[in-house]
C-alpha cells in the first residue's frame, strides 16, 4: 500500500542510526555487571557536562520567549532562530497542554483514542494540520511525540527542485541529528543527576521526555532519531478531491458493516490522489494490491478498477472486512490495512496479545516497525483533522459530490458506442471514469460485459442499460 509512511519517501526521511559509540554506550550502561554499571554511574555524577554552546544558546531562547505563555491550552511551535534562510523552531508546550496530551479523546461515535497511544495520535495530528510541506520535524522514533526541533526551509524551497530539496534537507537533518545524537547520550550519562544541574539544551530535552519512565529512554533516543516532513498540504489538496467521492464511499462500508469513518483510509493510503501508484505495484486512492484487486474488480488492459475510488471502496470495504474478522478489533484491522492479518496475526502469537496498544508498546519485529506501530495512531489524527477541517483548511473550496448515473453493460460494448448514445467527450468519460486510461478511451476500446459505467447525471431518459455494439 501506498500510505503516507511508505510510499512518499521523498515526503518522509527516517534515518535509525545504530552506530558504535551507542554500542559502546550500552555495555556500560546495559552491562549485566550491576556492579560495574553503578560505578560508572557514581562517576558520571561528578564529571563535567559536555558542552553544546549552540543549542543551549537556542534553549535560553526559548525559555526567554515562552516565559510570558506558560498557561497555553495546546502545544505550537516557536521560532528560535533563522541560519542562512532557514527557520529552526522548537515545540512549546505548557505543563496543562503536555498533561492533556496524555488523555484520551472521543472523536466521533465510533473511534475514541486510547490513553496508550494518546502522544502518538497527538504527533499524527500535527503532521497533518500544524506542519506544512515545508517543514522537517527532528523527532525520536520509539517515543515520535518527543519533538527536538523543526526546521523550516519555506524561504529557500522555491529556489530548489525537488531532488535538490530533498538532498539539502537530508543533508541538514544529519548534522543536527548527529548533534542530538551526543546530547542524548550525555544524558544518558547523567541521566541521575538533577534536572535543574544539567545543560539549558538537555534540560529542554529531559522536560520533553519526563513522561518516559524507562530508566534507558536517552540511549534508545539516541539510537532511533528520524525526520518527518509536514503533510498539511498534502491533506488540503485531497479535501479538493475527496468531498466528490466519499458519500457513495461511505455508503458501500456501510453496506458491509463497517464504520463509514473508516473511508479516510484513502487520505493516508494517498489523500486522494487519483494517479497514485507504489513501487510495489499498489494503485488507486485506496492503494489496492493487484492480487486483491482481482479478487473483486475488473482489471484489464486499459481497465483498472483499482484506480476509481468509488469501484475500489468495495475491494478495501472486504479486504477491511476480512481484516476484522480475522483479527477481532478495528485498531487491529485496520493496522493490518498497512502490515497485513498475517503479520498481525503472528504479533498477536509471539505476545499472547491482541490488545494493539500493548503490540504498539512492547512488541516490534523486522516488519513491525515505526510504519505499522504508527498507522492506528496516524489514522486517528487524521480524522480529528477532517473532523475540523473547517476550521484547519479555511482556505480549501467547498466541494460537492460527483453527480452520475451507473450503467451496467450487458454485453461487451466499444467506447464510440457509449459516446454516441450518451453524447459524451472523452474528458466526460475521463473524469467520472478514472479506471480508464485515456488511451484506451481515445482508441475506443472494448469494454466487458458487467462493467459499470458512470455518465453525468442529466436526465432520465438517458439511463438505460447497454446491451451491446450498436
């Protein structure tokens, strides 16, 4: 599947780095030599801290900026500072909003977010309405709700091209998370030291993850730093395309038991985007597998069903379906929607579990990593945003349902012949249509029989069932 984690990889840079000096890290700090262990901790609390001139530079400036908004309701970025046009901001969150992010909330009938994945769906929900395309989030990959910076290259993209954008921003977010990289780890060194001793940078740091009570959290900081890039755009312009289509999406989950809020699973899987394809040969809003695709859809030469979000809901509706039956809960079905039953099922065996917020928490595997760990919880920011899309995107149009009538072919019939009788164009056909290619409209291919056509809604008297060449 196509998702926001894994096929826009231009969009999403995760970069684990698994290097000796953490390795070196452990065997004092891991070491099964308790003993040895303490000792090198007594030591660690007499030695000088290391020194990080610019981000505790930084850190002074954001206390100075924050001091006047300690009792803001919600977490939101500050800018810090500006280095040859790039912005770097810190998130600031005051002790009410850090608490609140912790709770679970009701977000529709139907979908509630869990207390153990309450930060996660918290970060998720800012990746898609707080941070733009331009906007790079430094953040730690076992705890992603511990922002360390963000990085704005607004005033700078329109100067790149795509490739030189992503070079410039990898090139940046290696250098400073090489620079974290030390910070965490000297933290983890004197982790047992009062927060009010350690460095204005570290003390930022240990604020940010005081709610981590695991005793070894800076060195698994250290060893799991990723950058994700805003996505708040990428939502906007599927809310241009999405209105068209989701009510007859909606009516076909419904159709079979599933909650129609579960349809935006095609703003992660792609944010509608009727051109979407993987590497890995999933297509369509709804990034449908070929071999699941020819379980339940037409695919054919010049026809890909898999590719018109309305036919393509029936296939996602089963596979969804399935998932849930298979598995017993929503939170599970639908993150094997991105890892697959099979792979859920083999978590659910090695754990004894089938409580996703415990498999979140405590189980990874080579598969199960940050993508599928994340998806629930992704999924779940992204329906609080489009609960309030209103308020988040004022500036996308309003968009109304496509308004069509469905043909059943009742033998196979050529496109001049659905032209003629229907008095359509090729963009007609194009646009309500988009499981056609254009080149097989243009060449007035064959369609089969059963195929379901849609033409525009005009009168009455033009929906009539094709029986075949004319």
């Amino acid at each position: 599947m196509l998702g926001f984690f894994k096929t826009y990889k231009t969009q999403v840079f995760t970069h684990v780095l698994m290097l000796a000096g953490v390795a070196i890290g452990a065997y004092y700090f891991l070491s099964a030599d308790s003993s040895a262990a303490a000792g090198f901790t007594a030591r660690s609390k007499t030695r000088p801290l290391p020194a990080f001139p610019a981000l505790d530079q930084d850190a002074n400036q954001f206390e100075i900026q924050t001091a006047l908004i300690r009792n803001a309701r919600e977490c939101f970025p500050v800018h810090i500072r500006e280095q040859a046009k790039i912005g770097i901001m810190y998130l600031y969150c005051s002790d009410d909003a850090f608490e609140a992010d912790a709770h679970g909330v009701d977000i529709t009938a139907n979908f509630t977010v869990p207390e153990g994945i309450a930060r996660r769906y918290n970060f998720w929900r800012r990746v898609y309405s707080l941070w733009s395309k331009d906007q790079y989030v430094l953040h730690v990959a076992n705890y992603p709700e511990v922002v360390l910076e963000v990085f704005d290259i607004a005033r700078i993209a329109p100067e790149m091209s795509g490739i030189e954008q992503e070079r410039f921003t990898r090139g940046l977010a290696k250098a400073q998370r090489a620079e974290y990289r030390k910070l965490l780890l000297a933290l983890h060194a004197h982790r047992n030291r009062p927060v009010t001793d350690l460095t204005p940078a570290m003390q930022r740091i240990a604020r940010a993850m005081r709610h981590i009570p695991d005793q070894q959290k800076y060195l698994k900081a250290a060893t799991g730093l990723r950058v994700q890039r805003g996505q708040r755009e990428f939502i906007a312009k599927g809310l241009t395309v999405g209105p068209k289509y989701l009510p007859y999406i909606e009516q076909e989950f419904e159709a079979q038991g599933i909650y129609p809020e579960i349809a935006r699973l095609a703003y992660i899987e792609s944010s509608f985007n009727l051109l979407a394809r993987s590497k890995v040969g999933a297509s369509g809003v709804f990034q449908i597998m070929p071999e699941t695709g020819r379980q339940y859809l037409i695919m054919t030469d010049g026809v890909d069903e898999r590719n018109d979000p309305i036919k393509a809901s029936r296939a996602a509706a089963k596979l969804l379906r399935y998932n849930f039956q298979t598995l017993g809960s929503w939170p599970l079905a639908i993150t094997a929607y991105n890892h697959g039953a099979g792979g859920l099922k083999k978590a659910i065996r090695a754990t004894g579990r089938r409580d996703l917020i415990y498999l979140v928490n405590n189980y990874s595997s080579k598969s199960f990593q940050f993508a599928s760990s994340n998806f629930y919880a992704g999924f779940l920011g992204l329906l609080a945003t489009l609960k309030e899309s209103d308020r988040i995107f004022p500036e996308v149009e309003k968009v109304e349902p496509l308004k069509f009538n469905s043909v059943r072919l009742q033998a196979y019939t050529n496109i001049a012949t659905i032209k003629k009788r229907y008095n359509l164009s090729t963009d007609d056909i194009a646009v309500f249509n988009p499981d056609m290619t254009r080149a097989f409209i243009r060449s007035n291919g064959t369609l089969p029989r059963g195929y379901v056509i849609k033409v525009p809604a005009r009168e009455k008297s033009s929906v009539a069932m094709l029986t075949g060449h004319q």
